[in-house]
C-alpha cells in the first residue's frame, strides 16, 4: 500500500464523515462552515457549500485510488 491509496481512504472517510453531519444538519458544522466563509451566509448555503467539498474531496479520493 502506498500513499496514494492511504490518501484516498483518508479522503473517502473524511468525506463520509463531513457529509454524515451535513445530512444531520449538525448545527456545530453550520456554525463552523459560516463563521468561515462569512457570517452573512445562510443555513441553507452553509449546507450546500459543505455537500460540494463533500463531493469534490470524495471524487479526489477516487482519483487517489485510480493513481495508485
């Protein structure tokens, strides 16, 4: 096992995890998503801003697999 399929694990939980409290909707992850974006961002933009690093970090950890 190299780096590559370490880093792609560690992408693919990361994003699993991430996207288990976006689905919850955890208000720690909504406070933290907006505190650094910016404060006058929405509920609902700070969980679709997350769904779509959830998705980007996901698909690199695919690419991570596919390089190894």
């Amino acid at each position: 096992m190299n780096g590559w399929v370490i880093g792609g694990i560690a992408c693919m939980l990361y994003s699993l995890i991430v996207g288990y409290f976006a689905y919850k909707k955890s208000p720690g992850l909504i406070k933290l998503v907006k505190m650094k974006m910016g404060k006058k961002m929405t509920d609902k933009g700070a969980i679709t801003t997350t769904w779509v690093m959830v998705g980007l970090i996901f698909v690199f950890g695919i690419v991570c697999f596919i390089l190894a």
